[in-house]
C-alpha cells in the first residue's frame, strides 16, 4: 500500500522522454545554427527602425490621384487574370481529378501518372510559373492567366479528387442499373454529390488567386504587380502606398463577396 | 401532365452563360490572341530546349542559395510561432475582452491580407537587401496564418476546464497553462509544422525581389538567360519541397 502512495509517477515513458528532448534539441540546434550562420549585415539592422519611419514618411499622404491614372485598369487586369486563370484551371484538373480518383478510373498507374501532374503543379511557386511563361510568351496578361492557372490545377485537382474518391458508390450503381451509360452516370450521380465542394473549391481558389496574381506584375506578367513595381523603381512611394491600399481593399472585397456566396450556394 | 426527373436549373444556367460570356470579354480585353500562343509554343520548345540538360556545375552558389533559404524559414517559423503565442491568445474572444481582441484581429488581417512577396519588398527598403528582409517578411506571414487559426482553436474550447481550474483558485497563468493550453496544443503544434512546410516554399521565391535565398539565384539565372541553371535550381527547390512534404506528412501522422 504504502509503495503504491510513494511511488513517483510520470507522464511519460522513458523512451517517450528522450524522443521529446530530442525533438526540443534538434529544433534548438536548428535555430542556432541558422542565427549564427545567416547574413545579417549590422549596419542594416541598427539603422532599421529609421529606414522604417523614413519609407513610412515617404508613403504619407498617399498620391490617391493616381489611382484613376495608373492604377484602375491595371487592378481591373488583375481581377481578369485571376478569374480567367481560375477557370483554365479548372478545365485542366476536373479530367485529372477523375483520373486521379480511384473509383472513377480503375487504373492504379493512371491515377500515378494524374497524381504525379498535380504534385508537380503544386510545387512549383506561382511566381516560378510566371518567370517561365514570360519568357515563353513574352510579357504580358498571357503569362500571368497560365502561371495562375498551371499553379491552381494541382490545389483543385487534388481537392477535387478526394471529394470524388469520398462519394458513396449508391447513387452511380443505381443509375448504372437503370442501364444509364457512363457520362449520364457521372452527371446525374457523381456531380450532384460533389457539386458543394465544387464550388467551395473553386470560390477558395479564386480568392487565393486574387491575391496571387497582384504580385505576378513583378515579373513581368501584367496585372497591377507591374505599377508597383514601376511605382517602386520610381522611388514613388506615396503612389506604392495608393496600389497597397487598391490591393488591400480590393483583397478584403474578394473575401466578402466568397463568404456571402458561399452562405448562398453550401 | 409530364413529369421531368431532373428539373432543369435556369439559374444555374444562366449564371454559367454569365460566367463563359465574361470569360470571351476578358480575354478580349486582355489582348490574348491565337496568334501568340501560337508563337509562343514554337519558343516554349525552343525554351525547354535550353534548359536541358540541367547545369549542375555552379552547385556550391545553389547550395549556399538553399541553405539559406531553409535558414530564413527556419528563423521565420520560429519567430512567427512565437509572436502568434500571444497574439493568438489576445485574439480569441472568449478569452479577451472585445476592446483587446478586436484591434488584435484587425491585425492579424492585416498580416493575412498583404501577400508576402509584397511585404518582403517594404522590408527590403526597411532592413536593406538579404536574408534579414526575407526573415521579417514571412515572420508576418506566420503570425497571420499560426494567430488566426490558433484563436480559432482557442474559441473552440470547452470552458468548463478552464471554470475548473480557475475554481481551484489558480491565477491567469495557471489558468491558460493547465486550462487552456492543453486543449489546444496538439492542433497548435499541426498549424506550426504546416506553417513551417509552407514557410519552406516562400523562402525559395522571396530571393526575386532582393530578400535572400535561393530566389534571388534563380531571378539572376533568369535574366542572364542561364536556363540550364535555371532548370537546376527549379529542380533542386521541387526536390527540397517533395522532402519536406514527406517529413510533415510523417511528423504530422505521429502526432494523431
């Protein structure tokens, strides 16, 4: 009895124990090597709370009158590329996700090969895609709609494909028993069940897309990236203030206007 | 009187309509023609021409770019994980009052809503060029994505906890360390490392805009028209982000 009640007890096993100091160790060497090894200039970083104030001095009051001017068509571009790009993405990754789901296509090395193509697009940045596009198609709103577009294709296609993979397979046997062929199948009884995250997914990417494509103009692929990155070059920070400001609004809106028809549609 | 199993939607349809006539107007407006995307496959091929075989001889500039783009993500979770602590607690309005957690949510938006390239490049001027500028910015990135979530979880608790243990009579501290935190720490662990992998990513392109990393290797390749170098570093980023997918994929199912 009196064993029991002096016995010490302990959360964790013993090997539990060492794996957690492990994990806190490795996570504190890491930090440690890359504060000692990074290059950081000091002069930079002593003078930086006055370089703060000096480009925030620069900023105010923001040049709004050249919003008409150089800004308006260049924000309207940028909503085209996003929206466009969504919507070449999306005829890209609907016949990979149906070849990468596993109950649609029966075909393990298809679903691979599908799966391989998402991944891909996936990691490559956004800002990578557009580097390459403008070189192959020069600079331009071109570039900018295929670099948003070949960048969404592995985030859709993939959401897409475990939506399909998780329908039940009732209501696609039913219309097969009924002897419907394959496509009235897949309209009548795999779309109406992933119809939902359809939208969900492609209301998410447009609004990630919006965001995305103010920043490819900074490598040349249209939209309003490329005013700020003139602005910027110019040293012009009062008009870079006005595009932030554009960008940010124009960002808050797409984000109102998919919660409001996400409330509607799901 | 004819029944239809399937009603047809005109809504639906007409928004579609809608949707594809926007699409024909865009494209018009945005001077895309088949012409150029003709040309523009003859260059693609000539392009991916260049690009191989991939040029692996400047490795030493690729693997200093590298490390220090796993050092800016490293630095820059680690800093952001830290900030978001607070934050995230400041923010969740069942903790907070309103007058604390509503500007604190106004901040952590503004974190959000900025994209990180853009903020790098306002760090840029700030802290000058390298990886400084590069640390700062995804450190801001962090905070609104680790503080937002992190709020989210904490508004999600069970506050009969955290009654309990303040009914033993503990302090603030207490009551967030044996009330709160337990709750949420396991889901605050997962947006770290899910924070830390896409930190991983972003650290690879700040470099285009001057804040350090392998991006700014990539950007000079770029424009000097190296491509075969340039089809090395893409392929070296791909590799790094396939293995710290793999990582957080297997540190994150050891954690459920």
């Amino acid at each position: 009895m009196s064993t029991s009640l002096d016995r010490e007890w302990q959360r964790f096993t013993p090997t539990q124990r060492i794996g957690r100091w492990l994990l806190w160790l490795a996570i504190v060497a890491a930090c440690v090597w890359a504060v000692r090894s990074i290059e950081i200039i000091p002069e930079f970083l002593a003078d930086a709370p006055q370089q703060m104030a000096d480009l925030l001095l620069r900023m105010w009051p923001p040049d709004l009158g050249h919003y008409r001017i150089g800004v308006h068509d260049a924000l309207i571009e940028t909503l085209h590329i996003a929206t466009l790009g969504t919507v070449l993405s999306f005829t890209m990754a609907v016949p990979l996700a149906l070849l990468t789901a596993r109950n649609v296509c029966p075909w393990a090395p298809v679903n691979a090969l599908a799966n391989l193509l998402l991944v891909a697009s996936r990691s490559v940045n956004s800002l990578v895609w557009a580097l390459l596009f403008v070189a192959v198609f020069g600079p331009g709103a071109l570039a900018g709609v295929l670099a948003i577009a070949f960048r969404s294709v592995g985030f859709v296609g993939k959401l897409l494909a475990e939506a399909i993979e998780e329908t039940p397979r009732g209501p696609m046997e039913a219309m097969a028993a009924v002897g419907a062929p394959w496509g009235h199948g897949m309209l009548k009884g795999m779309w109406p069940q992933v119809q939902p995250a359809f939208w969900g997914i492609a209301l998410f990417r447009w609004d990630i897309n919006v965001r995305e494509s103010a920043v490819l103009g900074l490598v040349g692929a249209g939209g309003i990236g490329v005013a700020l990155d003139d602005a910027i070059n110019f040293f012009h920070w009062d008009r870079v203030a006005t595009i932030l400001l554009a960008i940010l609004v124009v960002v808050v809106i797409a984000e109102i206007v998919v919660t409001q028809i996400r409330k509607r549609l799901i | 009187m004819t029944r239809t199993a399937f009603t047809p939607n005109w809504t639906a349809r007409g928004a579609l309509l809608a949707l594809a006539l926007y699409c024909v107007f865009a494209v018009t407006q945005l001077d895309i023609s088949w012409a150029r995307i003709l040309t523009g496959f003859g260059e693609g091929g000539r392009f991916l021409a260049r690009m191989w075989p991939p040029n692996f001889e400047r490795w030493d500039t690729l693997v200093e770019g590298m490390l220090e783009s796993i050092q800016i993500a490293v630095l820059s979770s680690v800093a952001g994980i830290i900030l978001s602590l607070p934050l995230g607690l400041m923010a969740a309005r069942n903790l907070s009052p309103a007058w604390v957690s509503a500007p604190v949510r106004g901040f952590i938006a503004l974190c959000r809503s900025l994209h990180y390239v853009i903020v790098a490049i306002l760090f840029v001027k700030a802290v000058g060029f390298g990886a400084l500028a590069g640390v700062a910015a995804l450190t801001v990135a962090s905070m609104g994505f680790i503080a937002k979530l992190f709020a989210e979880a904490i508004e999600e608790i069970s506050m009969k906890q955290v009654e309990a243990v303040r009914a033993t009579g503990a302090g603030p501290a207490g009551v967030l360390l044996y009330g709160v935190l337990p709750q949420v720490a396991s889901r605050f662990v997962g947006f770290c490392i899910y924070q830390l992998d896409s930190n991983l990513r972003n650290s690879t392109l700040v470099g285009i805009v001057g804040a350090g990393g392998i991006g700014g290797t990539l950007f000079a390749a770029f424009k000097r028209f190296d491509y075969d170098f340039v089809a090395a570093i893409l392929l070296s980023i791909i590799a790094l982000i396939f293995l710290a997918e793999l990582v957080s994929a297997r540190v994150r199912k050891a954690l459920q």
